[in-house]
C-alpha cells in the first residue's frame, strides 16, 4: 500500500511516499481503506520537529482519516464491512475528562498516524460518518472540528452570547459555523481582506477586523461589545496573542486556549486574569463523545466543512507547504482516490 513517511530527520523536505504493508486486524480491530486524510497545524509542526524533537523516526504523519471498513478482526460488534467511517483524535479518550494516557494515544504523535491507504484500528476509536458528508468532508473533522465544539460546548456558550474567533483556519471556520446554529454573536480577526470580503459574502460574518491594519484588535472588540468584551474567546494564536485576548474578554468570561500559531514562548501579566475573574481553559481536541455529539449537530443542521483545497497522495508535500504558507482558508486535504 502507498504511505507518505517523515525519515530520515524533520523538514517537509523529509516526508516521502513509500510502499508498506497492508495491516491485519487483530481482536477488537478493523482496518479501513482511507479515502481523505486533512491537515492540521499540529501536523506542521510535528514535520517541522517542534511538536516533539524525539519523535522516533520513520513515522507516518497526520491523525485526520476518513474512510470504509475493508476488514474486522476477531470480537468486533461495532462496525460492519462497508461502515463509513472516521479515526478519532486521541484512540483512548472515549468519554469523560483528559487523561495522561488517553494525551499519549494521539493519532500521528506518539501513535502512528494515518497517511496511507490502509491503516488498522480498534473498533472503539472510530465513529461514523454523518450521511450529509462525503469522505472528503469528513476526513476534517476529527481535530478541528472536535476541538472547536468541545471549546464553545465547554464554555458553556449560549444564545445571544458573543464569541471572538481568531482567523479563518479549519478550528476558527468550525467554530464559526456551529457557532452561528448555536445561536452567538461572531466577531472575527484576519489578515486578508479577501478572506474577510468572503466571510461577509459567503457566512455571513460582518464583525470582522483585519488585525494587520489594526494589531490593537482588542480595542475593536471592546468598541464592538459597547466597552464590555466578549463572553468567550477561542484562542489558537498562543503566546503572541494571548495578552490581547485577556483584554478582549469580559469580566467573568473564558478564553479557550487551542493553538500557538504564534508561537509557544513569551510571559504574560497574569493579574488581569486574576483581578477581572477571567477563566483560562486549555482545550486538547475531545473525546469520542464530543465527536458523536458534535456529529449530531452537523447532521441536523446540514453543516459542510469549508475545504480550501484537495492534493493528492502523489503531490502531499505541496499541502503541507500550502499550510505552512498560512494563506488557506478553512481545511487543507489530501485525497487518497
């Protein structure tokens, strides 16, 4: 079967398609044909070494795969052949709260990942496959989607309320969207006015700020929330952006701290947090629950991914320089047809 590799170091430069193998199932086990596999953030910088500078190498990257049961194994009661099919996040967290063990079961981490024609998986760490969605659809939802449902869900986050959402990559556009059926006021940063023009036009999302033009963005949220701030703030910036945020927010609110596009160093003046009672909650993907939960919504109100652009298996270094390039709107897939 066809795989894409990272070997011999890190670097996109060092992922390559080889020939493996196809697994087996063993009890409690299925193997899926993958039909689309999506990219995250996490993946770039699992290539690039920063995720985790030991990773044992070779390693096949990526932990988003949608796809068809080809074979089960012994005691599976799950899944039938032909069940369409996705990989969850992390294989060990199926319900209830973040455990050390469940972090290490990460698809595409510790855990092999999913970028090949055939990969083989305990029943228990897949869930199916909404009927309004094509595999390609699917393949993006396991981490951001999950991750963005599981922060406003979290958050508690009501009708009527107003979230601050951080550029248009795949967890800001999911949240966007469950945020919308939810119910919320969406504000939204970017640094494209393209991007902005297209979320007025095609989701409309009016409440945007170009942050480029306007790096004090926190004072457009205030202005816009009439001084207060907003009730929740999904922060995927990280250390860059997170001072902004806290002044963003309003008394009593929560900012759901997802990535560190800008980074994983810097210090911040925890006083703010303290005296203005703002609640600080970290958000690693979500568990098999959250996914089923999440994919009732999207059943209901016929929710589709926004899909930047599909490469396929042959071109995948492209798309990770595609999403390295930033310049992507919603998700990034790799198709294996």
């Amino acid at each position: 079967m066809r795989a894409v590799v990272l070997d011999g170091g890190f670097g996109i430069e060092a992922l390559r398609q080889v020939d493996l193998p196809e697994p087996q199932p063993g009890p409690g086990e299925v193997v899926l044909r993958v039909r689309a596999v999506s990219l995250n953030y996490r993946d770039l910088l699992v290539v690039q070494g920063t995720y985790h500078p030991k990773l044992p190498l070779p390693r096949i990257p990526c932990s988003d795969a949608a796809g068809e049961v080809v074979a089960v194994g012994p005691n599976v009661n799950r899944w039938a052949m032909g069940d369409r099919v996705m990989a969850i996040f992390m294989q060990c967290w199926l319900a209830g709260e973040l455990t050390e063990a469940a972090t290490r079961s990460a698809l595409g981490g510790e855990s092999e990942g999913v970028l090949a024609e055939y990969i083989c998986l305990h029943e228990d760490g897949l869930v199916a496959i909404p009927e309004v969605l094509n595999f390609t659809e699917a393949a993006t939802l396991p981490c951001a989607a999950v991750t963005a449902w599981h922060a406003l869900t979290q958050a508690g986050a009501t009708a009527g309320q107003t979230v601050l959402l951080q550029g248009t990559g795949g967890v800001s556009m999911f949240a966007a969207q469950f945020a919308r059926v939810m119910g919320l006021r969406v504000l939204m940063t970017s640094g494209s006015e393209e991007k902005r023009t297209r979320l007025a036009n095609e989701f409309g999302i009016c409440e945007t700020v170009h942050y480029r033009q306007q790096p004090d963005w926190e004072k457009w949220v205030r202005e816009r929330t009439g001084g207060t701030g907003v009730d929740l703030v999904l922060e995927v910036g990280g250390a860059g952006t997170l001072e902004r945020s806290v002044r963003a927010v309003r008394v009593g609110g929560t900012i759901a701290l997802i990535g560190v596009l800008s980074g994983v160093t810097g210090t911040i003046n925890p006083l703010p947090i303290l005296m203005r009672s703002v609640r600080l909650q970290g958000i690693f993907v979500g568990s098999r629950s959250h996914f089923e939960a999440m994919n009732r919504a999207i059943q209901h109100h016929q929710i589709h991914p926004v899909i930047d652009r599909v490469f396929p298996l042959a071109d995948a270094v492209s798309a990770w320089r595609h999403l390295e390039s930033g310049q992507h709107m919603g998700k990034i897939v790799i198709a294996l047809d």
